[in-house]
C-alpha cells in the first residue's frame, strides 16, 4: 500500500472537476457554502478583496479558523500558504487540510522560490497565468493549476487573458514537430519532460481550474466556456448581497455552462455582487498576479 | 451505444476517457433527457453531497431509479457508491437507496490519508486491480441482497447487486481498462 501518491493528489484534483471551490471566513459560511453546493471550501481569515483593502503583510490563516471550518463541513478543506513559504505548508499539512494553495493572494515569502511541493503529502495547487508558469509549478509538483486572475476586484479580465494564454499555448505546442519541443521548451521556460506530455496529450498535465474575479455566473460560465475545469470563487459570494443565493447560481451555472437557457434561469433575479474594481486604476505594486514567477 | 457518466460535479471526465479508451461512446449527462440515451451509467467520484444536491435540484432522482427498476446498468465509484447506498452512517444526506449496504463517508481519513493498492477482486479474471482510494468510503455493512467482491484490511470496499456496482476506489484513475470493459459488455447485454 502506497500513500499520498501522484495519483491520489492529481486523484483529488479529477474529483473536483465541474464544481465551485468557495472562499470561507468562518464556520458559519462554510455551511453556507456547503449547503448551496460547493465540492470543497479554502479556509481564509480575511477574502482578497479584504485583503487588498486592509493592505500589511497577508499570511497563512489563523489554525484555529482552519479548525474550526475543517469541523463544520465534510467537503474538502483547502488552505492558502504563502508562496515559498514552506513552513507554512508544514503546519497545513499537520492540521492535514486537504488541498494547499500556495497562493499570491498571500505576500510572498521568497521572491525566488517557491515551495518543493514534491517534498509534501498533501497535494498543491498553484496560480499561473500562461503555460510555462503553469508547467514550472507542475514540475515543483502542483497536482492542480488554476488561472491568477486578479483576486478581490471582482475583475474577470486577467482571468480571461490567463486562460486564453494558457489554452492557446496548449494548441501550439501541440501543433509543433517533435523536434521542435526543446525550443519550446526554452521559450517557455518549461520542463522539457512536461512540454512533450502537453505536446502529446494536448491539456495539462493536471485538471486545470480558473480563479481570480470571478463575481457573477455568467463570469463562472465564461471560465468554463474558455478551458477551466472548475471554478474557484473568493470574494464574489460572501462580499455580495445574498451570499447562498448567489453561490447556489453559481454553481448552477458550472453545471450548465454551456447552456444559455438555464443561465437565464440561475441569473434572474440575483442580488448585487460584489464591490469591483478597475484593474488598470490600480498601482503596479497594488497587483496580486505578478507574485511568483 | 453509449455509456452515460453522470456530470454534475466529479471525475467524469477520466470515467469518459476511459470508456472511450473501450472503444464505447461516453455520453454526459446531466439532465433527464440525456440519460433517456444510454445504456449504463457510471456516477464517478467527486463529493456525494454536491452530486446528491444537483441529482435532486435537476430532476434526476425518479428518472434514474426508474433506468435502474429497468435493469439499466449502474456503477458508482466513492461518491457514485454512496449515492446508490441505501444506508449513509450518521447521515441524512441524498441517495438513490438501492444498493443493500451501509456506507461510511471518508472511513480512510483525509486526504493525506488517501492510498493505492493491489486487489483481487473474486469472480474478476486477470490477476488484482490498482485500486486508488481518496477520501475513500467503505461499505461497513453488507445487506442481503448484495454481494461483497474485494476487500481491504478495513473491509468491503466494492459489492455487486443485480445490475448495480458500487466500488469505494477508482479504476479510472489507473490505465488498467479491464473494469469499463467488463461494465460495458454488461450494458451491452
């Protein structure tokens, strides 16, 4: 018997394909969450967007929060550790969250390295926003990508270029000779070993996911309509005026992407979402995506 | 003919690769009229409470037990198995009711403690399967009706009933097709 295989990492990522992660602040919203059908929760002490606002150093959440909401729910609980920082990731994997996000959300604890994520039990997930960042963390051992986005602006517009970059790179790499992969691989930075399984399989290694100001089901839709596998939602349900009502649609949304009628259907009728921002009004130093490399 | 994998929420997409890896259309389904086409469903693994919720909010309850009262084949793997169970420990949560067992939601642990092994399965030819557990369930209770096939250490983890399957691992999660074929040429009939 083997565990905490490569398979039963990437194994957990495939269980939460067609479904909403949602950002939680205590026990009570994770309930919420749960009851209006999120597969799995991130256990946080502030939402980006509060984040953002409040401004100082952002770290990995308060343990007893993690508890408490590990606790309240029996979906998978997922925790956001600093990038680099592997201590953290130490800590989550003790008080055995399932699912740790090494996160730009968080401020970055080295600004040249991120975690050895091979090292760990517990699977990772990592934000990229093109395929070579997206197969540099695949070969640290990321079990799942999700896009960067912009988190905590309610902003779908790095999402979008984040996806589209990732999926269109996918195509030209899969449109290459085979002996043209090593250059590719020197222009994307990539493992090589990496750049031929995309060369051949045509995806990436591991399920790939969207997140960074996703507000609205039509925003969840789109993610889905251009690649992504799953949705991660942060600020955009519990900072909008009717939280179990807009992750219910949310949700609803994912399940039918594809179908314009019955988004209809999940969308009317829906409270305000969340306050939003203009990412191009934003300081260079403001933005969260740019973490990491 | 084709093989439905139901999609609400889970890996339908390794079940659909692997049964077109059979040579066998996979076809998704998400709403009655879609599961009107098939011969065999598969509900693969994901979180039984999501799956359970969007069975319901999606009409799908009556419309699948009355395939299943039919004969149509079903395979449920972890989540798909706690939704045919009958008996949830300690829960209310949805199910479809039908397989004669008693389920224990993550009996494993997290995910930390997720595992795979080799394990023969009786009546099964061709040696053990890979079998990969993640926050696994086990069948803690065997009703008549059913039959218990493969065991772990900790107990049963996948039973037979008529028609109906129910296995706590994932055989899609390995490149061993022998069980999507065996559960096609069931469909097939």
């Amino acid at each position: 018997m083997e565990r905490s295989t490569w398979r039963t990492k990437v194994g957990l990522a495939e269980m939460l394909k067609g479904g909403v992660i949602m950002d939680v602040t205590s026990a009570e919203q994770a309930k919420i969450a749960e009851d209006a059908g999120a597969e799995a929760v991130m256990a946080l002490e502030r939402v980006p967007a509060q984040i953002r606002a409040e401004g100082g150093v952002a770290r990995m959440a308060d343990l007893e929060k993690i508890a408490e909401i590990q606790e309240a729910v029996t979906i998978p609980v997922m925790a956001k550790a600093r990038i680099g920082h592997f201590v953290e990731a130490q800590i989550l994997q003790a008080m055995k969250v399932d699912y740790i996000d090494e996160s730009e959300v968080l401020t970055p604890a080295d600004e040249e390295h991120h975690i050895d994520k091979h090292a760990f039990e517990v699977p990772f997930v990592c934000g990229a926003r093109d395929l070579g960042e997206a197969l540099r963390r695949c070969g640290e051992g990321a079990a799942m990508i999700r896009t960067k986005g912009e988190a905590g602006t309610g902003n779908i517009v790095e999402a979008v270029r984040h996806m589209r970059k990732v999926m269109s790179q996918i195509r030209w790499v899969q449109s290459l000779r085979a002996d043209e992969l090593m250059a590719a691989s020197k222009q994307l930075q990539a493992p090589y070993e990496l750049v031929r399984e995309v060369h051949e399989s045509g995806r990436l290694p591991v399920p790939n996911f969207a997140a960074g100001g996703i507000a609205t089901p039509a925003d969840a839709a789109l993610m889905m309509q251009l690649g992504a596998e799953a949705v991660f939602v942060g600020s955009g349900i519990f900072l909008s005026e009717d939280p179990a009502k807009r992750a219910k649609a949310i949700v609803d949304a994912v399940t039918f992407h594809d179908d314009p009628e019955r988004l209809v259907a999940v969308t009317k009728g829906l409270a305000g979402a969340m306050p939003s921002l203009d990412i191009r009004k934003l300081d260079e130093s403001e933005l969260m995506a740019p973490r990491g490399w | 003919m084709s093989i439905g994998v139901l999609a609400l929420q889970g890996d339908y997409d390794a079940h659909a690769r692997m049964v077109e890896r059979c040579g066998t259309t996979a076809q998704r389904v998400r709403c009655p009229q879609e599961l009107k086409r098939v011969s065999g469903l598969i509900i693969p693994g994901g979180e039984s409470t999501t799956i359970g919720k969007l069975i319901d909010r999606w009409g799908l309850h009556e419309p699948l037990l009355e395939r299943a009262r039919q004969g149509m084949p079903i395979w449920g793997t972890c989540a798909g198995l706690i939704l045919l169970a009958r008996r949830v420990e300690g829960s209310d949560q949805y199910r479809m009711g039908l397989l004669d067992v008693t389920v224990r939601r993550n009996a494993f642990g997290r995910q930390i403690d997720s595992f795979e092994t080799d394990l023969p399965i009786r009546g099964f030819p061709g040696g053990p399967i890979r079998a990969v557990f993640i926050r696994a369930p086990l069948i803690i209770e065997v009703g008549p009706e059913a039959e218990a096939l493969c065991e772990t250490d900790a107990g049963v983890v996948m039973v037979r009933q008529g028609n109906l399957w129910g296995t706590s691992f994932h055989p899609e999660l390995t490149d061993d097709c022998r069980m999507h074929r065996a559960f096609i040429e069931l469909a097939r009939g």
